[in-house]
C-alpha cells in the first residue's frame, strides 16, 4: 500500500518531459514543429531567426484535445510539453548539441521518400551514446502517389482509407526503413504493431502538411515518457537550469534565454551565471513566456509570470547579464546557501563548457 501511495505522489508530481526534433535536413522537422503548434516559422513568421534555439510549450490540455480521437483512455499526468527546436545548420554544431543534450525524449524524422540519410544516422548515433529515448516519425506519408488527405486524421483511421495500391506501397517504403534501420542494428516497428517496446523502437508515419498522425506522434511522447522516466521527470525544488541564449530585446535591455529543466524559479531570486569577466551575481528582473504554444523566438508580446515551474523555456531579464555565456548553467542562491559557493559551481561549469568548445 505504501508503495502504490509513493508511486500515485510521484505521478503527480512530475515535470514536463522536454522533446528535441533530429534527422535530416529537409525532412520536415521545421514543418512537423509549425503543424503542433498551428504557426508558420518554416514559411518565415519568425522572419530570419529560423539559426537560433526556440522552445516551445504544449500544455496537457492542448495535447488532450489533439488526441482525442485516438479514444486513449492514458491519463496525462505530465502538465505538459516542451518542445526544444535546434538549427539544422552544419555551424551549429555547439547549439545543436546544447539543445538536444537537454532532452528527454527526441523525435528523429525520416522522410518517407528518401529513407534513412547521412544525418539521420549522425543523429541516431548521437541519441544511442547519451542512451536518449526516441521515436521516428516517418514523415511526408502524404507524399505516397494518390494518397488521400485527411486534415490530422490518427494514422490508423486514415490508412485504412486508402486505397490498395497506396497501401501497398506504404508497407513496401515502410519495410524498406525498417530493414535500414537493422543495417545500423536498430530494431524498429510501426508503433501499434509494437509488441516488444523498448527493445524495438517506435515508428510514428507523419505528414506534417496534413496533420496526419500527429495526434499519435503526441500521444506516445507523453505516454513513453511518463512510462520509462517517472523518476527523472519527477518534480524537484533544486533548480537544474541552462543559458541558451543572450541576446538584446528592444524594451527589456539585455536578456538571457534558459531552459528550466527542474525546480521552481521566482521574479527576484538571487541567480548566478557564468560571465566572461567571471561569475555574475544579479536578480531575475522578470520572468517572461511566450504563449503557450508560441516559440520563444518568435516576437511578440511576452507573459510575466511571478514563478515558473519546469520544465519551460524562459526569458530571464536582470542587471548585468550581458557578458553571460551560453550553455553553462544558472544557479540559485538559496536562503541557506553562501554565494561564493554558488559562484564556484557556476565556475566549475564554465570550464568545462570552454574544454568542450576547445576539443571541437
Ligand atoms: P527541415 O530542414 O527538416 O526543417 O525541413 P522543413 O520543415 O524545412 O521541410 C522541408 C520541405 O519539405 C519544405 O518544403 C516543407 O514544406 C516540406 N515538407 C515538410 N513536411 C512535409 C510533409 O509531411 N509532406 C510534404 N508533402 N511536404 C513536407
């Protein structure tokens, strides 16, 4: 009985699982990320920041009202999702690597056209070494000759309305991936013929014009994640927190741009950060979001929030963070904690960020 109450405390108190986007370049990542959230950055909404970092959030409401077709009877006991979108650009390798070594859980995208490609074996092979849950969304399905769209229809419910022909040569593309994923010694199965999850990983079919599967790509992000990480996905005070980004915003001076991955931040903590002249000790002057939904990227107006609890993406404005250092981590200072202990760990960071930077 104890255990059971344990267990149901956990599942209650978890934080958002956070999700990266992989593969190759043109098979639809930019894409599959404007269908969920119902924008245009690929057709240029962001206008000419599609380079840098964006996160965006999903919450569990959203992800139930998009699922509800599937008649999943799963509970979302996560209150929802972030979304961590990385460039694809060969420079960016360091922000790459930033952003998906943050993840929980990623979304390798296959082309259902071209199979697999250089970079979704880059990308596999990435995922394998930081042992990174992960699901194929086999992506453009729409693209199959004579293919009938059904605007984000559950996968199952529209192939069974194809025809013959289609059929077949979904299963023969299908087969196809699947063999070439065994040639890099990956089992992988269509997800609801999947009966030996964990061993075999999961292929979601996906247009991301259409819609198609994207209620099952969804579902099964959440429902995987609350399945295999319960412990690393539940709730902590001690905060876990990483600098994407700094940069000036017109009207709030400079700002930094961080993932909170545990814990609880609040307007007026005593943060540290590492700086390129040493640690910077300051305030969290605001707390800002985009929408839910919205990319952090994306302009537009901002929510102030008094405290945020992860995992978000979040704005961070306060006094002297321009010389801070993307991709180390932020820290409070606890009522107990000194802050020249504080500053030290936030040291310790910057070094092994600046050894990373020098070995690539
Ligand atoms: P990325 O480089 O992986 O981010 O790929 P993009 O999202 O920029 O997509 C590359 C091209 O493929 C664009 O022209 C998209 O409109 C197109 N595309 C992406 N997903 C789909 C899909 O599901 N079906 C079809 N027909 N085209 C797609």
């Amino acid at each position: 009985v104890e255990n059971k109450k344990i267990q149901t405390e956990a599942e209650e108190n978890l934080r958002s699982p956070i999700c990266c986007i992989m593969g190759h370049v043109d098979t639809g990542k930019t894409k599959l990320l404007d269908c969920i959230r119902g924008t245009n950055v690929q057709e240029g909404e962001a206008g000419g920041i599609t380079q840098q970092i964006g996160a965006t959030y999903f919450p569990a409401e959203n992800i139930r009202e998009r699922t509800k077709e599937l008649k999943a009877d799963a509970k979302l006991n996560v209150p929802g999702l972030l979304v961590i979108d990385t460039p694809g650009h060969e420079s960016f390798t360091n922000l790459r690597s930033r952003g998906s070594g943050l993840c929980d859980i990623a979304i390798l995208v296959v082309d259902i056209m071209h199979g697999l490609e250089p970079q979704t074996i880059e990308s596999l092979n990435l995922l394998r070494m930081r042992n990174t849950e992960f699901i194929v969304a086999l992506n453009k399905v729409d693209r199959l000759y004579a293919w009938k769209a059904q605007r984000n229809a559950p996968i199952r419910k529209t192939l069974k309305q194809q025809s013959k022909d289609v059929q077949n040569e979904f299963d023969r593309r299908l087969m196809e991936v699947i063999t070439q994923f065994k040639e890099q010694g990956l089992n992988t199965e269509l997800y609801y013929k999947n009966k030996d999850m964990g061993e075999t990983f999961n292929i979601v079919p996906t247009s991301a014009i259409s819609g198609e599967g994207i209620p099952d790509l969804l579902l099964l992000l959440i429902q995987w994640s609350q399945k295999t990480m319960i412990e690393k996905l539940t709730f902590r005070n001690e905060v876990q927190c990483t600098v994407l980004e700094v940069k000036v915003i017109e009207g709030h001076g400079t700002t930094i741009d961080v993932v909170l991955v545990n814990g609880v931040l609040h307007e007026g903590d005593q943060i540290v950060v590492c700086g390129l002249q040493g640690p910077i000790v300051t305030t969290i002057r605001a707390l800002l979001t985009p929408h839910p939904m919205k990319e952090l990227r994306v302009k537009g107006t901002y929510l102030h929030h008094k405290e945020i609890k992860a995992a978000q993406g979040i704005k961070i404005t306060g006094q002297g963070l321009e010389h801070a250092i993307a991709g180390t981590g932020l820290y409070v200072v606890g009522r107990d904690d000194d802050v020249e202990d504080v500053k030290e760990s936030a040291m310790e960071d910057m070094k092994s960020v600046m050894s990373r930077i020098d070995k690539s």
